[in-house]
C-alpha cells in the first residue's frame, strides 16, 4: 500500500516540499483572500435567494468574508 501512495502522491509531495515555507504561508492567505472575495462577484438576488427580507446581516458575503478573517490573521501574522 506504502509504494502505492508514494508512487501516486510522491511527485506532488517533492513539488509542495521545495516551496519555502514562508511563500506557501502567503500562499495560503491569497487563497483565502481570494475566496472570500469571490464571493462579491455573485449577484445580489442569489446572495438573498430564499431569504424573506434583504437586511444586511443575511448577506452570505459578508459573512463569508467574517469567517475567513480569523484564517487570515493566523496564516499572516502567526
């Protein structure tokens, strides 16, 4: 089973093991960034579709954007 993973996840493994640590932290948070900001690029009647009211605190946007700050400031400054 051992030869079976190696051969399979062995390339991937030496290609992410030769990115100095400091660059994968970066990237990492510009995935995170990235991710949460794409969520802006919905329209806003799919962000509230099946809500009863458009109020502020049910745009899924910015809650994404709450959720993956924390990620943010851990991978960035930790």
């Amino acid at each position: 089973m051992r030869a079976i993973l190696e051969a399979l996840l062995g390339a991937p493994d030496r290609l992410l093991g030769a990115i100095p640590i400091e660059a994968g932290r970066w990237l990492v948070v510009g995935f995170l960034l990235t991710a949460a900001l794409a969520t802006f690029l919905l329209p806003r009647w799919y962000i509230y579709l099946g809500c009863p009211d458009e109020r502020r605190r049910r745009d899924l946007r910015w809650w994404a954007l709450a959720a993956t700050l924390p990620y943010v400031l851990i991978y960035a400054w930790f």
